[in-house]
C-alpha cells in the first residue's frame, strides 16, 4: 500500500486493514513521496542550510505518515510500516512484484499534498510492476468492497487477469454483474460465465452491448451507478512512448473520474 501526505490516506489504511481482516492477509505501508531535493533539485546548487531544512521536512513529512499509519492501523498485527528508500516513489513497483496486490488512491489534483507524487505515478505502477491493483476514489466514503462487483470484461490478456485477481471478491459478492461491448460481447460473456461458475460463481448477471460508440470508461461508471456496484473490474490498457506510459481511453477515464474502488491489471 502506498502512503503519502494526502487527504485519502487515512481511509485507505483503514480499508487496508479490513481487508486485511477478511482475507487473513497481512499489509505493508510504504512511503513512496518524493523527496524535498528531487521537488527541487536547484537546491542542490543552494547553502548546506537550505538542503539541511529540506531533509528536516522529509524527517518531519515521514513522522506525520508513520503517526497516521499507527493510528489507522488500529494496533492490528497484518499491518506492517516499512521505511521509505533512496528510489522512492520509483522503488514502488519493485517491492510489488513481491505482493498479490497494491492498494493506492486516485490522483487528486486539487489536494494541497498531490506534488508529493509524480502525475504519471498511478499509471507508472499499474504497468511496470504488472501486479493487480485496487484503487481507491479520492471522492466519498469506501465503507465495503466487493459486495456488487461489475466485471469490464474483454477477450485479453489484462481482462482475463483482472478477473482472476478478483476470484477472491467474487466469491464472496452477494451479486456479479459481467459486461462487454463489441460486435462479440454477447459470446465472450458466455464463454466467461462457464469459468466463472467453475470458480464457484454460479449467478452472474451478463450486459452485453454490440456497439462499442461512445466513452467505455464513461459507460462502465454509469452502469456501476446503476447498479450500485461497490468494486469495478478491468483490465489496464496502455503503452510505452518514449519512456512515457500512454492509457488506453477507458483506462484513462476510469483512473481520471472513477466513483467507486477499481481493481485493475495491466
């Protein structure tokens, strides 16, 4: 789980911790802000004192995170703080590829602590490390995930692993809804359902829509809305340009305005 300076990292260490809980896991915390010298790097050619002040801001910022992190943690023995390491935040999706999976929280631009992190930072994980992820709104309360789950379901490599890292909710959810959109949305569903209920997930509500007009990622948020569904599953589309992630459209819709927890593999 990363943590950082935010707003929404207090909910998302108590949502850790409930997980934790239900699937007898056990978390790791890890700091992955950026440093006062890597925000400003002229400050290198600057005074000692100025660089000083800067490791005492970094000192101070990662103090307040632990205090959090014990604080929402709730004393719980999953919970499990590691300290922040000279590649941070970059370093993130190295220690992942040692975890089933990552928690992290949408990008808010407008929270006063959204510099601590990269922009590109969510999307730079989600496709290096190549581990499942579930992402948490910046917007209202995450009070359960995983009781309606909507699977975003595509013949693909990152839809198919989407759906197994979420074997675990769906097992567990009181209902599943699967859509797909496309000239063969119809068949990739029924060929989904046969898997899924050999998973023990014999009910699944199939929406299939033949046109693929119009925003996916927008479509899927409407339809989660509608159902009230508390966990979206899809794959995670993007590509390599010039040492830049470029999102697939959905992806990128979804990672910008998603309402609801998303778990996403690339």
């Amino acid at each position: 789980m990363h943590l950082d300076g935010s707003a929404r990292t207090a909910p998302r260490i108590e949502l850790a911790r409930r997980l934790a809980d239900a699937f007898d896991a056990q978390v790791t915390g890890m700091p992955c802000t950026m440093s006062a010298l890597m925000r400003y790097p002229f400050a290198l050619d600057g005074a000692a004192e100025a660089i000083a002040i800067m490791r005492e801001s970094d000192k101070a910022a990662r103090e307040r995170m632990y205090a959090s992190f014990a604080a929402h943690a709730g004393g719980s023995l999953r919970m499990h703080w590691t300290e922040p390491e000279s590649d941070a935040p970059w370093g993130f999706a190295r220690h992942a590829l040692y975890a089933d999976l990552m928690i992290l929280g949408q990008r808010n631009p407008e929270d006063p602590m959204a510099f601590e992190l990269p922009g590109d930072f969510l999307p730079n994980v989600l496709v290096e490390s190549g581990r499942p992820a579930l992402v948490l709104p910046y917007t209202g309360p995450v009070e359960h995930v995983g009781r309606t789950v909507l699977v975003a379901w595509k013949e693909t490599p990152e839809a198919a692993r989407a759906v197994s890292a979420a074997l675990p909710w769906l097992r567990t959810a009181s209902h599943v809804h699967a859509a797909s959109y496309g000239e063969n949305a119809e068949a990739s569903l029924k060929q989904l359902q046969p898997y899924l209920a050999a998973q023990g997930i014999a009910e699944v509500s199939l929406h299939a829509e033949s046109s693929e007009e119009g925003d996916a990622g927008n479509k899927l948020l409407s339809m989660a809305a509608d159902l009230g569904a508390d966990l979206l599953v899809m794959g995670c589309y993007g590509h390599s340009r010039a040492r830049e992630w470029i999102l697939g459209g959905a992806t990128r819709t979804i990672l910008e305005t998603m309402t609801l927890p998303v778990l996403l593999s690339h």
